[in-house]
C-alpha cells in the first residue's frame, strides 16, 4: 500500500478486534490511520502557498464537510484568525483590515461574511 510501510500481528489483531466490535462498519487500524494522516498532510496546502481566488473559495465551500476542519489529522490547527468576528458583529463602524500579504483570503472571508 505504501513505500516501506510493513504491518504486523498487531496490526492484524487490532483490525481484528475493530471489525468485531463495529461489523458493517469501515474501521482502518491505528498504524493505516497513522499513513493516511501523513499523506494527508504532505499533500495539503501549506503555509506560504499561494492559492488562486478559485481555489480559496472552493477550500471554504469545503470546509463545512470535513469532520474536524479545524485540525490536520495529527492535530495541528488549519486556520488563522484574520479578524474578530465579536467587534464585526458588535459594531458597524468596524472595519476590517487585512493582515500583511492576505488580501485575497480577507477578501474572500469578507465577501462570505456580507453575503
């Protein structure tokens, strides 16, 4: 399945075990998840990549069917505040102003938020 993995009698009965405690189910043993979490991972899009408007907006339309949007599979965070939606709602005279370089993505947020 992958480049150097090798699976062992841990693995068989761990698998074992998930497929009689959930029959019917899709269980995956702890050593796969562990792959599929790192391919996951290094195929994602990175800090310092750039994105295209497109592909912004097709990352946020997403992110409502991803189970845990809010971390990578090991746990680390997907997201960065770009502003506080507390003083956006609490105020009108607010106004929102980009961090550095991520004009695109606030603009992105902001026309999701008017919407």
């Amino acid at each position: 399945m992958s480049k150097d993995i090798i699976f062992g009698v841990k693995d068989l009965e761990e698998l074992i075990f998930l497929l009689s405690e959930r029959p019917g189910e899709m269980v995956r043993c702890s050593h796969i998840r562990n792959m599929f979490a790192s391919r996951a991972c290094r195929k994602s899009v990175m800090i310092g990549d750039a994105l295209s408007r497109q592909q912004m907006e097709r990352i946020v339309k997403h992110m409502g069917d991803i189970e845990q949007p809010w971390n990578c599979p090991h746990g680390r965070p997907t997201m960065r505040h770009l502003f506080d939606l507390s003083k956006v709602q609490s105020s009108q005279s607010y106004t929102m102003r980009p961090k550095s370089n991520q004009s695109n993505l606030y603009k992105l947020f902001r026309k999701a938020y008017n919407s």
